[in-house]
C-alpha cells in the first residue's frame, strides 16, 4: 500500500472526520464560553472581588539599561490566569450541571409504553382462546 493510500484511508476515516468536526464545534463555543465568562460572569464578580487584577504583580530581576528592557518575572500574569482559569471552569462546571440535572429529569418522566404491534395483538388473542378453550375442557 502506498503512502498516499494510506493517508487517505487515515485521513477519510470517521474518527478522524469526527474529531475535526469536534474541534471546530470546539473553537466556535470556546467563543460563546469566552463572551459568556467575559460579558456575563465576569462583571457581576468583579465587583464582588472590588475589581482585583494580579497582572501587575512582578520582580525584577535586571533593572533596564539604555535601550534594553527590564528584565521581570510576573508572577501576577500566572496568579490572574490562574484565577480566570478557575472561574471559567467553575462557570462551565455549573452549566453542565444544570444541563446534566434536566437530563436527570427528563429521564425520569414516565414514558407511555408502546402500544403493541399487530403481532402481538394476534398472539394475546390466540392466548385468549387458548386459555378460554383449556378453561372449558
């Protein structure tokens, strides 16, 4: 088998064909995600946490000299997306709970059972006369 057929067994496979569609579903709610912590979540809890903000936070390490710029560790950066990080994920944590919790729900509501086919009519009536004919005998 050559290298190009083999590619194209690989590359038409449904696994690989679903992952792709994964992932670009996966980039367009990143965006919904990104807006909803962004616009909605975030505002509310900034004024809770009186507006907090760690990216300033840092050591230099080497002053600047002339045209070159400090050197600086900024350790703030990491704690801030660190704490984004965490509220993001708690955020999605709780939506999937709602999401999982009318799941839940909607599982546990009673379905009618089907109604029987023509088949098993037939049969139940067959039954009947069966029981009816071994009842009189």
């Amino acid at each position: 088998m050559s290298i190009i057929s083999e590619f194209k067994a690989f590359a038409v496979k449904g696994n690989v064909v679903d992952m792709a569609v994964g992932i670009i579903i996966g980039a367009a709610f990143g965006k919904i995600v990104s807006s909803f912590v962004g616009d909605v979540v975030m505002p509310p809890l900034g004024i809770l946490i009186g507006g907090v903000d760690f990216s300033d936070l840092a050591v230099v390490l080497k002053a600047a000299e002339g045209d070159k710029p400090a050197v600086v560790l900024a350790y703030g950066k990491f704690i801030q997306t660190v704490v984004d990080f965490t509220i993001i994920a708690f955020a999605i944590f709780m939506g999937i709970k709602g999401l999982n919790r009318l799941k839940r729900e909607e599982e546990k509501a009673p379905a009618a059972p089907p109604a029987p086919t023509k088949d098993q009519q037939l049969l139940s009536e067959i039954r009947d006369l069966l029981k009816a004919q071994q009842d009189k005998g």
